[in-house]
C-alpha cells in the first residue's frame, strides 16, 4: 500500500502502534503525528514512531490522504470541524473509536464532498494510553470491526479493510448499530463493572492493599483512560444500560442463593460460567 501521507491525529498507544506498524510493514506515506503537546510530540518523531508532527491540526492534515483519528471519541466532531477545510478531495477519514453509531452518522455528515468517512474499532489495547507503550505488533492477530453504512464509498472501505489486514488484524464487517450493542456486553461493561468495583472496595476503609492476582487480573483494565471511558458511555448511554441492567439481574439472582443458601443452584451458576469463560480463551 502507498499514501502520500497519512496523519494520525492522537499519537498515543493506538496512534502510536498504527505508526509503528505501517512503518514495519512497508506501508509507504510520510506519518504526521498531530496532538495537543509539542514536547511529546516532538519526542515521538525523536524516536522514529512518526515523520514530522503539528500542534494544529488544520495544518497537520493538509495533503494527507489518509487521516485517523485516534482520540477519545468525544473530540472527534471538534476536531473534524477544525480541520474539515483542510481535508483535499479524494482523502479518506477514520477512526479507532470504540463506539460506532452516533460517531458515523456525526463524522459521515461533516467530511467535505469528495471525502470518504469509514468508521473502524481495532480490538487492541492496554492500560496504558502513551506512546510509550506503542509497539508494531499491537494489531497482530486482533479483531478489526469495520462499520460501514449504505453511503460509504467502497473503494474507502476497502482501502481502510487492507489497511488493518496489512498490520496483522482480523478484519469483520458490522453495522454501527450492530457494534454498538455487541460491545456494550463484551468491552463496555467490563470496563464499567472494573471502575465499579475498585471502587465499591475502596468504600470498604483501607483493604485494597490485600487484594492479590485475582483482583488485579480482573480490575487491570480500570486503569485506562477515565476520559476515553466516560466519552464510550456518554456516546453508547442506551446500550451500556442495558448491558448493566443485565447484569445486575444476574447479581441479584447470586444475591438470592446465598441468601437462600441454595449452593447447588449457585455451583451451577459458577459452572456455567466456568464453562463459558473457555469460550474465550486463546487456541
């Protein structure tokens, strides 16, 4: 693949890895990291991860070809209106947003003519959000979903598909809405449960200290980004409510053994839930 340039705006973890991965794979295109502060900025181009880099955006994207957007999904629209008008005929803009439905349909109708939109959600990560912690093989393996709707142009869903395949991810096609409600359950929920229960034990005076592997293996995923995590639920508010709802009904329904000391009911509960949990483990 070879773009003119492509600018990543957020050169954090996922930004960051995106540009060590095209640069691994030989994708051809100058890398422009585009972010809020210069300093860490310029110490990712120091450190090879990107070519040049700007504090403005409207100046970082012009003559891109490809801009991804790779910031907490609340600052998406703003950014697309500061750099809509610097956005050349024929680019393609994505994301890395992992919500889909209300950021399509905002993005999809800000892009100039000419401009192609394509949501995208790489299903890879960590707790930590730097640059520091980006490495190539980031996307090696992991699931890309690509949410295109009946108005995406085909060629940029396709340039966006070989994109994510070219740095070694699984690409699936869903619908915004689609996406949306899956990862409610299988991502947004765990990370709101993770907050929830760090602090329900911090309620408990000073016992966090005693936890072990268990709670840290569990509860790992609280240390991401509150930003980042407060704008998922703010922009899938109906989904994760209903992801919760649900999940407290199976809370209470574990509540009620115990309470009724109904320890076969509850071994049976635990057991399927064993069960399923392979479900997920790596082959």
């Amino acid at each position: 693949m070879e773009f003119n340039k492509i600018a990543i705006i957020g050169v954090g973890l996922i930004g960051g890895s995106i540009a060590m991965a095209l640069k691994e794979r030989g994708i051809r295109g100058r890398i422009t990291g585009i972010g809020r502060n210069r300093e860490r900025l310029k110490n990712a181009r120091d450190k090879g991860i990107v070519d040049e880099y700007s504090t403005v955006p409207s100046e970082g994207v012009a003559g891109a070809d490809l801009i991804i957007l790779s910031t907490p999904v609340g600052r998406f629209e703003g950014i697309m209106e500061a750099i809509k008008g610097s956005i050349g005929r024929g680019a393609i803009v994505t994301d890395v947003g992992s919500v889909k439905a209300g950021v399509v349909e905002r993005l999809s109708s800000m892009v100039p003519d000419g401009v192609s939109f394509v949501g995208a959600h790489p299903i890879a990560g960590g707790e930590s959000s730097g640059f520091e912690s980006a490495r190539p093989d980031l996307f090696k393996g992991a699931l890309c979903i690509i949410t295109p709707v009946t108005s995406t142009e085909a060629h940029a869903i396709r340039v966006v598909s070989e994109l994510w395949r070219a740095v070694g991810a699984d690409v699936r096609y869903m619908s915004p809405d689609e996406h949306d409600i899956v990862y409610a359950s299988v991502s947004h929920l765990p990370h709101v449960i993770a907050y929830a229960l760090i602090n329900a034990i911090l309620d408990r005076d000073d016992i966090l200290s005693y936890g072990g592997n268990g709670l840290r293996d569990m509860t790992r995923i609280a240390l991401s980004s509150a930003e980042l995590w407060r704008d998922i639920c703010m922009y899938n508010r109906e989904n994760i409510l209903d992801a919760i709802k649900g999940f407290t009904s199976r809370l209470s329904r574990i509540t009620e053994m115990i309470e009724a000391s109904e320890w076969a009911g509850l071994e049976r509960e635990f057991e399927r839930a064993r069960e399923g949990r392979r479900l997920i483990e790596p082959d």
